[in-house]
C-alpha cells in the first residue's frame, strides 16, 4: 500500500492533468471527485477520519495494480 505523500502526489498530478483540460460536465464531474478524494486523503493523514471511513474512491489511491493487471498492455 502506498504512503499518504505518495498518493497526495499521484492526486495533485491528476487534479493539475485534468485542469488543463476543456471544460465540459465529465472533466467537471472528474475533477470535484479528485478534489473531494484529496480532501478525504487529507482528513484521513491528519487523523480526523479512519482510513477505512474514507469513500472507495478515495481509498483506491492507495492500491497498486497487480502485475496481471497490466499484463500485455
């Protein structure tokens, strides 16, 4: 499982991705999901919620993909 600095990084990585983009409903949708995760991450990093409190979505940041998961891609 990743670290919370790590998963910070991967999230702000995104957020700043998917701002560059043109604004439509799905990039707006994408891009308060990653915010509202963050927020979440952060809670959880500074002891205010329980990791397992966090939504799944949030959670997944925190999961490596298995190597069968990208086998042949």
């Amino acid at each position: 499982m990743k670290n919370f600095d790590r998963v910070l990084e991967t999230v702000d990585f995104n957020i700043d991705m998917f701002s560059n983009y043109p604004n439509s409903a799905w990039n707006t949708q994408t891009l308060e999901k990653l915010r509202n995760d963050k927020a979440q991450i952060l809670q959880a990093q500074s002891g205010q919620i329980e990791f397992d409190k966090m939504t799944s979505s949030a959670r997944q940041w925190f999961y490596s993909m298995p190597a069968w998961g990208t086998y042949g891609t």
